[in-house]
C-alpha cells in the first residue's frame, strides 16, 4: 500500500494492457516532434534496485529498474518482465535510451538528441538540488506548462503566498526565442509577493525569468530572498501519461542552507496543489494552439508565444491543433 | 504551545489544523516529509507514532495520535462551550461519534482515491470511488431531510460539531480523487456553510468563499 509511483490505474481503463485508453479513445502518441524528446521516468531517488518497476509515458507502459552497480534501464513494457519481480538486465530484448539527470530518469520513444538541455545551476557548489514531489494531475502537459509561466494568477491561486491583492498588476516582460537552442525565454519580469520563498519573511517586488527548453518542461528563475545577486531555480518536468492526464515532477535548486528538506517541499507541494484543481477545470482539456481560440490579454505574452512556439515545433500530443 | 506533526496535503492534519483555527487555539506545525520523504514511516518518527501515520500532537508532553481522536480531545479542552464535542446531550455524543465513524469511511474511500491520483499510492481506485459514492449519497439525503428541519449540519443540534470537521476535508476534495460532487446538492450546500463558519481555513485545494458584507452593511 505504500509503494508508490508503481503501476497506476486510472480507472478509465486496463494498464495491465500496454496501451491506455482513457475515455474510450486511443492514447498512444505518434507526434515525432514529442517522441524524439527525453522524457521524465521517475526521480531516481524513489527507483529501487534489482526490481521491475512500470510507468505510462505518452500511452506507453515503460519499464524500468537499476542494477547494483548503479545501471539504469528503461524499455518497452515487456509482459513477461512484470513490474514487482526481480530485474535481470539480460532478459530485456530492445532498451529504450536512458540518461540520470537532474535527479531523474530520463526515456524517450524516438529518436532523441544526445544530450539534455542544461540547467548550470544544478552543478553550482553551494545549492541545494531537491525533488519536491511527483504529483498527478487531470490536464494536459502543455496546460501545467503554461499555467507555470503565468504570473498574473498568483494573488488569485496563491493569495498571501505569491501573491495579493490589489498587488495584480503584471508589468510588461521581454519575450524572446532563444536561437542557439530554441528554447523560449521570458525576462525582465517583476511581481510583488508576500512570501516568494520558505524563507521569506516580508513581501517584496520579485525578479522573475521563465524558460522553456522543452514543450513539458519548463524553468523559474526568481530572485535569491538570500542573495539578490543570485536566482533560484524552479523546474517542472512532466511526464505525459495520457493527453489528458500528467505525472507533475518540481524540482528545485537553491541557495538556501537552513531550511529542512521537509519544509521546502511542503512550501512547494502548497503552491502546486493550489494550482491543480484551477488545471483539473479548465476546458477544453488540450490546449489550443490556435490563436482565436481563446481570449488573451496583454499578462499572457509568454503563453501567447508558448502556444506559437509549440506550433512551430510541430506539437500535436496534448493540444488541439491549429486548424 | 501544541505541535502538530503535520503535512500540508494530508486530509487528517487538516482536520486538526481547521479545528484548531475555528477555536482559536494557536499550534506549531512541525511538517513531516509525508510524501515523498516517507518520514512518517521512518525509525525517528516511531518513537513519536509507533503506527507511522500523522497527524500526531503534541500538547505541553501530551501526545496523542489518530485524526478523529485528536478532534475530539481538542475539542473537549479547549471549546468553553462545549457545542463542538457535546458530552452533555446523550444523544448528540451518540450522533457525533456515529458520523466521526463515517468519516473514517469517507477517509477510506473518497481520501485514498485521492491519495492514488495525486500521489500513486496502491489502492483499488474503482472500489474507493464506488464506496465514496455510496458513502455521498447517504449523506446527501441525511443533509437534506436536515435541511428539512430547519438544521444545518450533519448532527441534529443547531450547533455544528466535530463531526462536520471530520467529514468535511474528505468530501471537498474528492474531485481531486475523480469523485464529482454533481450529483449531491445537499452536500455542496452543507461544504459552503462550513466554509463560512467563523475562523474557517482554507488548505491548497480547498477555495475559502469570498469575502462579503452583510446586506444590512452602510457603505
């Protein structure tokens, strides 16, 4: 019973069968432009040794585990490897690429790039790098993603904490994509908040940049409440199970030596459960690409352009297209 | 001053976080890393709850384990009037109890469903929801032949007790668990009235009502 993160049952449909059908219609993506990225598995910190484990990634059951030696392995759901029994690398037939990065595994279903977009400060010396909880969510990944991205919600979602009102003001910021690694970028933003941090203790006017290297990842940096010199960063990398359904992984790199690990995640877990039941209610379920579809204002710049850079990426799995 | 040995998204704490605010007794929240540290079922912890679940209190060396016990301990200390956790009508002690055990059905059912969606603990998740269900619809009806009679909570008095505490954070979250609350109107009516009693505190998931003026209020 307390064993998580293991086979999920979602109840619209079997997942002992390798394809997942939720509400009746078949899930499996075939979006190239998703299938050849690097997806997020699990954090490796919850990954036991010698044992089978199983996830659904993008409509796929995918296995995975890790050796003694501190090998991982990720593959197709194989059903005579069933998750819970014991792993022996040589009964895998084909794996999947893998890659341990920022505290997790990492798959993909295509054909990825070598390497994953980087996050420098993951390896600076004096941060802390926490995985704050993986958390399910009914949306879609590009729905967590732009919800991320936008600060005009806090004094409303996260009042008294990110922000409050009449404090709603969101001042014009800089969007821009990056043309080295085509990742989309927002500076220059500012906002007033009551508690930016698990260590703060006054409000003040916050420096924001939001990156977006990956259509269901993203990244905050926000002004160090310890070094206005230095950013924290705030990651989150998600794992698509359905195009409807998503696994929420937070992740955190700070510069902030006193907390407990156990405060900082229930700072975090606070915020993200704010926001889930404002996800778990917005409709249609996929994000719209379409430019008409929905009604923005000037604050939305960065979803604006989130929404045309996912087009022009090709993304299909997870939004309604463009028509 | 209490400790509370808590975590922010466990239903059970919250219960006594909410009791707490509305009796306005002040407490330390001490988080336990619930999820995904597994604190609670850790070596340290047993020394504070043999059992590794939460929440736990802690009253000047008074410790105290179980959510529904907690209630009604706080309750009976620190409510001067005696209404939250009515010892004095025999009847309405018998009532309390009777729904504080319904609440451990709703926590069974309702709350692990969430516990599975959110977190991915191993529950049978179409039993939970048709037991959340089952467990709704009885108390859709009650509240409403209550509202019949002029009554507003889930035991017969005027006054609400620690039985609406204790079955309130499982019902208002259930969606989170994929249990819709569409078809229960008496129980939507009941979750905003306890949203309005004095004191109420929200937890992430749970909308506080907005803030209104009385009409008879000269502006």
């Amino acid at each position: 019973m307390l064993k998580y993160r293991h086979v999920r049952n979602l109840g619209f449909g079997g997942l002992e069968h390798p394809v997942m059908n939720l509400l009746g219609n078949p899930e499996v993506c075939t979006n190239g432009a998703i299938l050849d990225l690097w997806h997020p598995v699990v954090p490796t910190s919850e990954i036991e040794v010698g044992i089978v484990r199983q996830v659904v990634l993008l409509g796929q059951a995918v296995s995975y585990s890790l050796t003694a030696p501190g090998t991982y392995f990720a593959w197709r759901t194989d059903p005579a490897i069933p998750a819970g029994t014991v792993f022996m690398p040589s009964v895998v037939t084909e794996n999947l690429p893998v890659l341990h990065r920022y505290g997790y595994l990492w798959t993909s279903l295509g054909d990825p790039s070598e390497s994953l977009f980087e996050i420098p400060e993951y390896d600076e010396p004096d941060r802390r790098n926490i995985h704050a909880a993986t958390i399910g969510v009914y949306c879609s990944a590009p729905r967590a993603v732009e919800n991320f991205l936008d600060l005009g919600h806090f004094p409303y979602v996260h009042t008294g904490v990110l922000g409050i009102e009449p404090h709603t003001e969101v001042v014009e910021y800089d969007v821009h994509v990056d043309p080295e690694n085509n990742e989309l970028w927002a500076t220059n933003c500012r906002f007033f908040q009551p508690m930016a941090a698990a260590t703060s203790t006054t409000g003040k006017t916050v420096g924001y940049e939001f990156r977006v290297p990956h259509p269901y990842c993203c990244l905050l940096y926000k002004t160090s409440p310890l070094d206005s010199s230095r950013v924290d960063a705030i990651g989150l990398f998600v794992r698509s199970v359905a195009p409807d359904y998503i696994e929420a992984n937070m992740f955190l790199s700070l510069l902030d030596e006193s907390s407990s690990d156990s405060f900082i995640r229930q700072f975090q877990q606070l915020i993200f459960a704010q926001d889930k039941p404002i996800l778990e209610n917005q409709n249609p379920k996929l994000l719209p690409l379409d430019p008409r579809a929905e009604t923005p204002v000037r604050s939305d710049k960065l979803a604006i352009a989130y929404r045309r850079w996912l087009s022009d990426l090709g993304v299909t799995y997870g939004v309604l297209p463009k028509t | 001053m209490i400790k509370l040995f808590d975590y922010i998204l466990s239903v059970n704490c919250y219960k006594q976080r909410l009791i707490m605010s509305i009796l306005d007794v002040p407490f330390e929240s001490i988080p336990v890393d619930f999820y995904p540290g597994l604190e609670h079922k850790g070596e340290e912890f047993k020394k504070i709850n043999p059992l590794g679940h939460i929440p736990v209190i802690d009253d000047d060396g008074f410790m105290l384990r179980d959510a529904h016990a907690i209630l009604v301990y706080l309750a009976s200390k620190y409510d001067p009037t005696g209404l939250w956790y009515p010892v004095n009508s025999p009847e309405l002690v018998g009532e309390t109890t009777q729904w504080m055990l319904f609440a451990e059905g709703t926590t069974n059912t309702a709350s692990a469903a969430r516990l599975h969606v959110n977190l991915g603990y191993e529950f049978d998740i179409d039993s939970c929801r048709e037991g959340a269900h089952r467990l709704f619809r009885v108390l859709d009806e009650h509240l409403w032949f209550r509202e019949q009679e002029n009554r507003d909570w889930v035991c017969s008095g005027e006054h609400p007790t620690i039985a609406d505490i204790a079955i309130f954070p499982d019902v208002i979250l259930s969606e989170e668990g994929g249990i819709a609350r569409i078809d229960y109107p008496a129980i939507r009516r009941w979750t905003d009235r306890v949203k309005r009693l004095p004191g109420f505190l929200p937890m992430p998931g749970i909308f506080p009502t907005a803030d209104a003026r009385p009409l008879s209020h000269e502006v």
